[in-house]
C-alpha cells in the first residue's frame, strides 16, 4: 500500500510540475521575447530618428555618418546595424575605429561583410514609419566561418527602424539580438524547477508515509479483531478516531456487524440451550410414560391421562421442528409462498378458535372479532395463518389473568392493516428492536414464555415481507403491547 501510495503521490506531484514548468518556461521566454523586442525597437527607433533628423537640412549618406552618430552607435551594447533598402549591412559597431583626429568608419567590416537581413522586414518598417517592425528568423547568411558569432541555424530577434533622408526612404537601422541569450535565464528556470521537484518527491515520501500509516492502522487493527471473532471472540471494538470518513464508515458498519454477531451468538447460545431443554423435556416424559405404559407401572385407568400428556409433548417437539425448518428455509431463499385467495377476516376468526379454551381459562375479553372488515387478498393461506397463530399465541400467552385483547382489520390506502393489542407488562424500550431477531426472548426467565423458541415473530416478519408487507411494535411498560401488520392489496376485494 505505501508503494502504491508513494508512487501515485509521487507521480502526480511530478506530472504537475512538468506541466507547470513547462506552462512556466512558455511564458517566460514568450515574455523575455516581448521584453527584448520593446528594447530592440526602442533602441533602433532612436538611432533612426537621431540619422533621419539631420536629412531635412544637411542630406547626409548613410555611407558618411557625422561623427556623433558614429560615437552613439560605437557606445551601444545593443548590435545596431545600418542597412540599405535591400537589407544589405552598411554600417556596424565593428567598423568604427577611434583614431587621434576622430572617429572613422571608412574600412570594411570583416564580420559582416556580404551579410543582409531579409528585405522583406526593411519594407515593413518603411511602411510603418515611424514605427518599427519585428521579426524574429534565421539568418541563412550568418555562417559559422564568422567565428562562431553568428548561426545560420540560430533564431535571431530583428527589429527595424526606417531612415529617410529628403523624405525618401533610403535604409533602416536594425537592432539583433539572438535568442540564445535567453539560455542562462532558462537554465536559472530549470534549476528552480527541479529542486522543486526534489523538494517535491521528498513531500510526496513524507506524505505516503503518514497516509499510508493512517490507513494501514486501522486496517491491521481489523485483521486483528477479524482472527479473534473467528475464534468465537466477539468482545473486540475498533476506535475510529484520526481516520479517513471512509474508513471511519467502514470501521463503524465493523463495529456494529461485530455487536450483531455478539448478540447473534449470544442468542444462538441461548437457543442451544432452550432447545436442548426443549427436546430434552418433552422427549423425557414420553419415553418415562411410554416406558410406564410397556411395563405396566401406569395402571390402565391412567394410561388414557398419559397417553393424552404423551399427544400434547409430541406436538410441542412437531412445532419446534417446523419452526426449525421454516427458520432454516427462510435463510436459504427456499421459503416460497403458494398463492391463492384468501379471506383475511376468517383467517384470524379461525386463529382465535385454537385459543378459545386458553381465553376462557384466563377470563380474557377479546375487542374487535366481530367488526373484521371483509378482505380478501392474493397469499399463502398457511404461511398467514402461522402469522396469527403466533401473533395470537403471544398475545394470550402475555395477557394477565382477567386482561383484554383487541384486534382489528381495515383497509387503509391500498393496505390491509391488522392491529394487535394486549394489556400486559409490555415490552422494554432497548428490546423492541430485537424482538424479531432469531432466537430472541423477551421473558428469559422462562416463566410466561417457557414453551417459546426464540423464532416465532423472526418467522412472522419473515413472512410479512415475503408478501411485501411490514409489521412494528408499539408498547408501554405495565400497560400494553400492540403489534401492526401492513400488506399491500394489490387485488382489493373488502367490504
């Protein structure tokens, strides 16, 4: 990961300079250029107007400068040069010799002889009197065999400056300059460029360093905690401070997964041991009984008392097994309801009936059986009625003696919505979430629910939303306890 991260921050911290240099060096040698070119033209236009301003009174060759106009061109370290209308160099610095009696610029210059500058660029400047016109070209004359002054492969920076004389344009005062002495300039620039990139890589290594850390921490901290849940540990937390937000998302969605599975395991324990009592109670009194019966311990008038303890055991173990595989089957995607009409208000009507005798026995008032709205909804008539069965089961199981019951079905926008109530002790506030978990009990003493598994409203809420339905709880302590189902009627029929 730190390779990977140096070598992105690395990468992109060079890519950037490049492209910034490069954007740099452009505009600095396009403004040193521009720079050049102002103090070319400034430089030619005033030895030209200096030549000119003597042609309107004493016509002068430019063969035959007055002195002072020699003196000013030898004093210039800018390369001045006079030229015909041709291009053809008449005059430069080089010529000049100071003599005793003055100055002279008779002898030819061994330099510049035969040379020319493009005569395309002494007509511009003409016409542009008294501006000056620019240029920057090769000057295929400016061979090597001048000493290596001049380049026929080098670009040269040329402004020009017509002279007339007796209003006549008779030549231009060129100033050069080659573009190679903007190489110590660029070179400076390059120096500054890569100590900035050094400068560069050494905050890209110092920053992989740290964010590379900050994300491999975390991670080991999780590799760690990992091993340990795998080996049933489900105490380790991982703090979240000082991290990314993505890893603090991550480390956060860890943590709870980690209480899920704690609390899922603790469950799960818990369902181990209520199971194995489970079939190890009923499993007990039918072998004790049947073995009774065989060897005729049990006396044949009590046998028919015990055969009917020996009925009701067995149908305890078949709906732990169903239970058991209707947990199983929901897990898997495999529980799969079988359509078909069915009448929501008889469905509950039919429910009730299996509690009538337990109803009696506990003086409960059952609310609401009568004024069942009539609906009639497309579901699997078995999968809804173990939904009331249980639903019911609960709420009789948990009323007190002498308590009440109220339950409803209406319909309400396009939805069937059934309301369960029961006066009872109620549900605690942390525990209404985690009612419809696997193999959660509320009464874990098992005192009111001692024939409970843990699955019953698990299996519920897996059904309802099988059938694209949604059931909650609301409850207050010492009061009661109420449970509202919502199923999506997508074929109404109620009345």
């Amino acid at each position: 990961m730190f390779n990977r991260c140096f070598s992105m921050t690395t990468a992109v911290a060079l890519f950037c300079i490049v492209v910034a240099g490069g954007i740099m060096f452009l505009f600095f040698v396009n403004f040193w250029k521009n720079d050049r070119l102002q103090l070319l033209s400034a430089e030619a236009q005033r030895f030209s107007k200096q030549i000119s301003a003597r042609g309107a009174s004493e016509p002068v060759s430019l063969h035959e400068l007055p002195p002072e106009a020699l003196e000013y061109l030898q004093q210039q370290d800018t390369a001045l040069f006079v030229t015909d209308t041709d291009g053809n160099i008449l005059l430069c610095r080089e010529q000049i010799v100071v003599r005793e009696d003055g100055i002279d610029a008779s002898a030819p210059c061994a330099v510049h002889a035969g040379m020319s500058f493009p005569a395309s660029l002494i007509l511009e400047a003409a016409a542009r009197y008294p501006e000056t016109a620019s240029l920057q070209t090769r000057l295929p004359g400016f061979a090597e065999e001048t000493g290596g002054l001049y380049s026929e492969k080098a670009q040269y920076l040329l402004s020009a400056a017509a002279v007339y004389l007796d209003g006549e344009c008779c030549g231009a005062v060129v100033a050069m300059q080659t573009v190679r002495a903007a190489l110590p300039y660029t070179a400076e620039l390059g120096q500054m460029l890569l100590v900035t990139g050094l400068f560069a890589v050494l905050f890209a290594f110092l920053v992989s360093v740290i964010a590379s850390y900050r994300m491999v921490r975390p991670l080991k901290t999780i590799t760690a905690a990992i091993k340990k849940y795998a080996d049933g540990d489900f105490s380790e937390r991982i703090g979240d401070r000082d991290n990314y937000s993505e890893l603090a998302d991550l480390i956060a969605s860890f943590n709870s997964m980690a209480e899920n599975l704690a609390r899922i395991d603790a469950s799960r324990s818990s369902f181990v041991a209520n199971i194995s009592h489970e079939l190890k109670t009923p499993m007990t009194i039918i072998s004790g009984f049947i073995d009774g019966i065989l060897d005729n311990t049990i006396p044949e008038e009590d046998r028919q008392r015990y055969l009917k303890i020996v009925s009701d055991e067995t149908k305890q173990l078949s709906r732990l097994v169903v239970s058991m595989l209707n947990m199983s089957r929901i897990e898997a995607g495999q529980l799969q309801p079988v359509l078909s009409d069915v009448a929501l208000d008889t469905l509950i009507r039919k429910s009730l009936v299996s509690f009538e005798m337990a109803i009696r026995d506990k003086e409960i008032t059952v609310y609401g059986e009568k004024a069942l709205t009539h609906i009639v909804m497309q579901a699997d008539e078995t999968l809804f009625h173990q939904i009331f069965y249980n639903l019911i089961d609960n709420a009789v199981k948990f009323t007190p003696y002498g308590g009440k019951i109220w339950i409803s079905l209406a319909a309400e926008k396009k939805q069937a919505v059934i309301r369960l109530k029961n006066t009872g002790r109620g549900i605690p506030p942390e525990e209404r979430e985690l009612i419809f978990d696997r193999f959660y009990k509320v009464d874990k003493s098992r005192g009111l629910d001692a024939k409970s598994f843990g699955m019953g409203l698990y299996i519920v809420k897996s059904i309802i939303e099988l059938h694209g339905g949604t059931i909650s709880v609301d409850s207050v302590r010492e009061a009661y306890t109420e449970f509202t189902i919502r199923l999506p009627l997508e074929r109404e029929n109620f009345s």
